[in-house]
C-alpha cells in the first residue's frame, strides 16, 4: 500500500505498473468470487468438487433462475483474439447426472492453458439446478419437465407429446413439457445460443459411455476412451434442435457413470482430445 504523503510522480508510475501487471489478462481466470453462497450446497452434491474449489470456478449468477430460485450460474472466457471459436459448454441438463455438472468444474480448473484460451468460452455447468439438489436427485426440473426433450425441434407440438405417450410409454423422466421452452432453464439455454452466436455447443451427460454428435461437419471419432456412437434423434432434444436445425453442432459427452467421476488422467484426456478436435474443425 502507497500511503498518500509519499506519493511522487515516480511513486505514482511504480504504482501504476504494479496495477497494470496486477490486472487480469484477457481470457486469465477472475479473481475467486469468496461469497458464492450456492457453493456449499453443490459441494455436498457434486463428486470431488469442493466449496472452494466451486468458489474458485468463479462462476456468476446469469440473472435467469431454475424454477426453485436457484441462480443459472455461467461464465465468459474471453481470449485476445476476437476471431476465435466460440465455444457454450453446457453440464447438467440432466439433474442426476451429477459426473456431467463435476466434469465440466474440473475443466473450468483448465481455462488458464493455451489450448483453451485459443477458444471463447460460455460455461453452464449446471443447467438444471433443482433437479441436482433435489433431496433425490432427478433428470427433470422441479416441474417435472425433461429439459433436454424442451427445445423447439420443428413440428414439436405433433411430434413430441406424441413420441413420449407412445415411445416412452409415457415415462415421467422423459415428460417433455406443455409447450417448447416452457422452462426457465430451457430458455435460458435458447437465449444463450442466440445472444453468445457459438461456433459449437458441448453438452455434458451419463452414464452411456460415449460420444455423440449432431451437425453438418464429420463427428469426432474418440475423446479419451469415449468413442463416437449415434445414441438417437429426439423430437425437443438440444442435439436435434441446435445441431440439425440450426446448423450449430453439438457434441454430446456421455461419461459412463452418472455418479463416480473417470479418473483425473481420464478426466484430461477427453479434454485435451476435445480441444484438439476443436482446433481442427472450427
Ligand atoms: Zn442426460
């Protein structure tokens, strides 16, 4: 700290380069939000991510909130470069998948390299927070709509109510709500693709195993173990409605527990197998 009396012009310059390197460079993690109150209770939920770890994400509320009140937490991470690829990652769509919110957190704890900050980040790790703090743990929102059946694939109102009464036999974990983007949290994701324009969507799932993807380019074939298989095309699911619809891929990461993580040097693998896929395709 400068005290004032001994504020010279030369006092002032080493004051101003020592802000100046002490600003965040562009795309450099932000300094930890230390309130953050939401950490505590995804702490007791998400597998091997603390509260301090999830203060250290620094994620902010997005002003949208679950049905329950629970704040869409994102965060932008911009680079240098403006012409780079624009990147929505998206975690927890489905709330009982818990290794799909953890994952995405472990990967935030990567921002700081390189390879990610050739890339502009918008970061969503937990899409359906009532759902993951449910006292059980759920696939749908607090009001038992499928968020990931909720988007407006063209011709939704025939097709979807349809698909779940006569496919699904009706199942309520797969209930696709009234109307598309009847949910908060589904619109939130709407408004997110339409406002952060991205170049590709990666959205976070369990417990299959596997890679799948939509779009008009050619998938990835492997990320780590996780290897690329067509899992469906959904009437209301964000692979059909982004991918196929609006010509924005989507790649959809399902890891193969919902409950335990893979291991760290999985945990890596799949991340740096991703942004080199990236680098590549976009
Ligand atoms: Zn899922």
């Amino acid at each position: 700290m400068i005290r004032k009396k001994t504020t010279t012009p030369r006092c002032r310059l080493l004051a101003a380069a020592l802000l100046a390197s002490s600003l965040p460079l562009a795309g450099a993690a932000p300094q930890p939000a230390q309130e953050a109150p939401w950490c505590d209770r995804l702490a007791t939920r998400l597998p091997n991510i603390s509260a301090a770890e999830c203060r250290q994400s620094a994620l902010a509320p997005s002003g949208v909130k679950s049905h329950r009140g629970f704040p869409i937490l994102e965060r932008d991470i911009a680079p240098a470069k403006a012409d780079a690829p624009r990147v929505l990652l998206l975690g927890g769509i489905h709330g009982d998948e818990l290794t799909a919110s953890a994952l995405v957190f472990e990967w935030l704890k990567q921002m700081d390299t390189p390879a990610a900050q050739a890339m502009h980040w918008k970061v969503a790790p937990l899409l359906n927070p009532d759902g993951l703090l449910a006292a059980r743990p759920q696939r749908v929102n607090a009001r038992g709509v499928d968020l990931n059946r909720n988007f407006p694939t063209p011709g939704w109102q025939q097709e979807a109510p349809r698909y779940w009464a006569k496919v699904t036999r009706s199942d309520p974990r797969r209930y696709p709500g009234k109307k598309p983007l009847s949910e908060p949290e589904s619109r939130w994701i709407n408004d997110t693709i339409e406002r952060f324009r991205p170049d590709l969507i990666v959205s976070v799932h369990a417990p299959f195993g596997v890679l799948d993807f939509d779009g008009h380019i050619d998938p990835p074939s492997k990320f780590g173990r996780l290897v690329y298989r067509s899992v469906g095309v959904y009437p209301g699911s964000l692979g059909n409605y982004s991918g196929r619809h609006k010509q924005v891929p989507v790649i959809t990461i399902e890891l193969p527990h919902a409950l335990a993580m893979p291991p760290d040097a999985e945990v890596r693998r799949i991340w740096h197998d991703m942004l080199q896929w990236i680098g590549r395709n976009l």
